[in-house]
C-alpha cells in the first residue's frame, strides 16, 4: 500500500499540470497588439487632421512604395551609411585605442584629460559651422562630425573598463611573465570589453545624429537632405519615411551591437544577476 502511494506521488510530480492560458506567457502578442492599436489611432486621428501637419499608416506605406520604386531612398541611404561608416570606423578605432592609453598609463590621461573634457562639454552641434568652413560641404565634413558625435562615449567607456580592471589579473599575467602587450590584449582588453560595448551602444546613436546633423546643414545628399527637401515641399509622408528609416537602421546597429558584444564576451553573460 505505501509503495502503490509512493508511486501515485511520483507520477503526479513527474507530469507537470496544465496552466490555463494567460496573455501574460505570450509577450509578443501584447507587443503586436499595441502596434497595431498605435497604427490604428494614429490611422484614425491623421485623416481628421491637415495632411501638411500629419499623415497617417498608409499614406506613409504607399510614399514609401514610390521612394523605393524610383530608387531615391536607397541611393541617398547608401550615401548616408558611407559617411557613418567611415566617420564611425575611426571613432571605434582611435576612441578604444586611446581609451587603452589613457587607462593605462597615468602620463597619457593626464595629457589627454584636459582635452577631452573640453571638447566633450563643448556640444558638437556648435562646431558644424566651423567645419563646414574648413572641410567645405561635401563627404569630407560629414564625416569629421559622425566623428565627433561617436567618439567620446568610446573614449571615456574604453578609459573607465581599464581603470576598472582588477590589479590581481594583472599581478597574474605579470607572476607569468607576460609581457605589456600580452598583458594589454589577454588581460586588459578582455576584461575591459562590456565598458568598450556598452561605450559603442552609445556611440551607435550618437553617430546617428550626427550624420543627420551634417546632412541638414549641408542638404545636400543624404536621407538628411531628404527631411529637409520634403519638409520645404510640406511632403508629409515622404518624411516620416524617412523618419521611420532612420529609427530601423538605428534599431538595427543597436541590436547588431547587442549580439556581436554576446558573442565576443561570453563569459560575462555567465556572470549576469538576473533572474
């Protein structure tokens, strides 16, 4: 009798029993419904309102089929990511690279300090003049302000992720006769790396913003050109096209970010306390 008991028991906690269906186990579901509650009130409340303030869902979706179909939006987002790309590009690349320097050497973040403090406090919208007249209006200038808008936040996280390095994994590498640069590239750099991503997030859409800032001074080429010709035409939905591009491509390098940090600090999501 207690051993046919013990395996009642053993079958009832083996077979979990059934939830009911709550909306709360499905996230996504929530997540579309708010979407389209938003589409549907924005439908609703932007053909009551003056097509020159605001548009609409589908108003936007058929101005979108027509920049894609005459090849604009594609043309003048190609120009858009050439400057992001480049100007982004040697921000990562001489902001971590200085980021080390100055983490881990007193002397340079003495030199450097000074500098990077007044030109981050300094806001870059106020330079744009000033490189216009030095770069002119062309890719050049564009590229020197993506520059500038992506740099510091790499710089300073880089700087703060070395200075945050545990001095016992150094005395380690050292106890094992590693050198400086052995010590920069599998101590250093490793342990410094959530700073360095978590500065380059932060770049991401300061990078962003200043290509749009460069491109609505010069308004020339660019999806920055864009919002400012169709703004001039009163073209509502052709602008929030583009409004809508730049928030994906924002979403996009922002989550691209997100996975290459995943993959290239592994050790780290181990050390996460969530629940």
């Amino acid at each position: 009798m207690p051993g046919s008991l013990d395996e009642r028991l053993v079958r009832e906690l083996s077979f979990p029993r059934e939830r009911p269906w709550s909306l709360y186990d499905h996230p996504n579901l929530i997540r579309v419904a708010s979407v389209l509650c938003f589409l549907t009130a924005w439908e609703i409340y932007g053909r009551r309102t003056d097509p020159l303030l605001l548009t609409y869902p589908t108003a936007v979706f058929w101005a979108a089929v027509q920049l894609i179909r005459s090849g604009e939006l594609f043309r003048q987002l190609l120009v858009s990511l050439a400057s992001l790309s480049v100007g982004f590009g040697a921000s990562l690349l001489l902001g971590v690279g200085l980021g080390l320097a100055a983490g881990r050497s007193r002397l340079a973040e003495a030199l450097l300090d000074p500098h990077i403090n007044a030109l981050y406090a300094t806001p870059q919208v106020a330079l744009t003049p000033l490189l216009m007249m030095w770069f002119g209006l062309g890719f050049s200038v564009k590229v020197v302000i993506v520059f500038l808008f992506a740099f510091f936040p790499i710089l300073i996280n880089t700087a703060s992720g070395v200075k945050n390095v545990s001095g016992s994994m150094v005395e380690v590498g050292r106890a094992y006769m590693a050198s400086e640069r052995q010590l920069l590239l599998k101590v250093v750099f490793p342990a410094a790396l959530p700073f360095i991503m978590a500065g380059v997030r932060l770049a991401v859409g300061r990078a962003l913003v200043g290509m749009i800032v460069a491109e609505l001074f010069t308004a020339i080429t660019g999806l920055g050109a864009m919002l400012t010709l169709y703004g001039n035409l009163f073209e509502t939905a052709k602008m929030f096209v583009v409004i809508i591009v730049l928030g994906l491509l924002g979403v996009g390098l922002i989550q691209a970010t997100q996975a290459l940090e995943r993959r290239m600090a592994r050790w780290k999501e181990t050390e996460r306390a969530v629940s």
